[in-house]
C-alpha cells in the first residue's frame, strides 16, 4: 500500500491512500488530488456553512483504486463516519485526467457534507437543510458543487432538456413537454433526466433569482418546490423555472439541445428583466 499523509497543520485532516498495483498513472493522480484536496475540502465545508466534522483525530481517508467494485463510476463514498469510523471516499484509477479526479472527489465529497449536515440537523430534531445525497436533489446539488470548483466536465442537463417521455398535442402539432422533477423528487441518483432537472434548478435559483447557494442548501426540503418555498414564500416555483427554460430553450416536437461545456444555460443567453427578481 502507498500512503501520502496530507496532515499540514490545519484543522482538516485527511489521508491519501493508494490500493492495488501502483502505476505511473496512479502517482499522476496522487500527486493532483494532494495539490488540490486539501483546499478544495474546505471550501465544500465553508459552503454548507459547517466548522467541525473533521480534524486530526476524524480524518477523511481519500482511496486512488484500481478495484472497479469499489468505485464503479468513477467515485464512491459510505457517507460521513464519526470518530471510531473514518468518512472514505474512493477515486477510481481508471480516471485518466487529474482534472475529472478532482471534479470527481468535490462531488463525493459534497455527499458526504450533505451526510454530515444531516447527522447535525437529525441531533438539532430539524428536516431543514436535509439532502439525500442517493437521490435527485443530493445528485444535483453534488454536480453543481463540482463544477463550481471544475467546470466544464460533464454535460447534466441535456437529457431533460431533450427528454421525449410527454407528447402534448398541440394547435401546431405535438410537442415534448419536460418532466416536472421540481415538486417531486427521484428516489435514485442515476436518472440523468431527473437529477439533471435539479442541477439546471439549481443555477436558476443562482443567476436568475440571485439566491447564494449557501442559502439555498440551508433551506432544502423534501423536494426543489419546497425548497423554494422555503426561500420566497411562493408556491410557483416549478411554473417559474419551467417558464423561464421555455424563453431560451422552447419545447418542440424535435428538442435538440447541444451541450457547449456548460451547464448553465441561463449564462448563454438573456431573459426579459421580469424574470430576474426574487
């Protein structure tokens, strides 16, 4: 086994470790996730607004393995562990670019605050300010985080924007109305066309309404409506979004959204001023 200790006197601590036959290709990996993890750690705590969790004596084990059981998307985390059981999250070695290794980890490593966060809310005897992290909302919200600190990595949102389940008839013909994953929540992570629904809600919530997303992950609930209930008050925010997607991307009987490195749309092209205000 190879071991990189990372304990350079902060608060946060966290050990990198490697399994399995050491490649060059492995050291690469090592030696990025060692450049980055430290920092990128704790800004994923500032922004869930959390000060403890983790130190010296409740390290974070980081895992580079080439076991493919153990990290079979490229990542994997048990959730967060308490003093007698360490928060692990695991890279697979088979990722090839030391930029989607750090993308990979913020995205674990973001469930595990969520799991944190959850544990400290479940003693406070609040549900506000939960996230599942093995559903929709958790899967979202875990994207964004990443490419906030990564971005360009991964195309989330084309299969809702494209998605073809609903066939409405309409005066000019049929078009494909986008599933409604705002006021009901997936109960897998896997769904590209729900969780990737939440991750475009999530950069509405940012660049449209202006809300920081510290605030918006203090304020979840059960599904994204109630979150932006908790926020605003109103009870339309799937009809906002909806509408306000509907401006720059319009439903049709032919959806053909091409991803161009970003998953937020609302950054490409501009929307009337009515629609900028909390």
């Amino acid at each position: 086994m190879y071991c990189t200790n990372l304990d350079n006197g902060s608060e946060i601590g966290h050990t990198l470790f490697h399994s399995g036959f050491l490649k060059l290709l492995t050291v690469t990996l090592l030696t990025s996730l060692t450049q980055s993890c430290e920092t990128d750690l704790k800004t994923i705590i500032k922004i869930f607004r959390q000060t403890n969790g983790f130190s010296a004596s409740n390290r974070m084990l980081v895992w580079i393995t080439n076991d493919k059981t153990v990290a079979p998307g490229g990542g994997h985390n048990f959730g967060y562990g308490t003093q007698d059981r360490h928060s692990q999250v695991s890279v697979s070695a088979i990722v090839t670019n030391p930029i989607v290794a750090k993308w990979i980890f913020v995205a674990e490593v973001a469930e595990l605050l969520m799991s944190y966060q959850n544990y400290i809310q479940h003693k406070k005897e609040t549900d506000q300010g939960y996230w599942n992290s093995g559903n929709s909302m958790g899967k979202a919200l875990s994207l964004y985080l990443a490419e906030l600190l990564y971005p360009g990595i991964d195309d989330g949102i084309s299969a809702w924007l494209n998605d073809r389940s609903i066939s409405v008839q309409t005066s000019s013909g049929i078009v494909h109305e986008r599933v409604n994953w705002i006021s009901a929540t997936d109960g897998y992570d896997s769904h590209a066309v729900s969780y990737g629904c939440g991750l475009l809600f999530l950069y509405w919530l940012v660049t449209v309404k202006h809300f920081a997303i510290e605030d918006i992950i203090a304020h979840s609930w059960n599904t994204f409506a109630q979150l932006y209930q908790n926020l605003t008050g109103g009870l339309d925010g799937w009809q906002q979004f909806h509408d306000a997607v509907n401006i720059l991307y319009p439903v049709s009987a032919t959806p053909n959204f091409v991803w161009n490195g970003s998953n937020n749309i609302f950054l490409l092209k501009a929307l009337p001023k009515s629609h900028l205000t909390k």
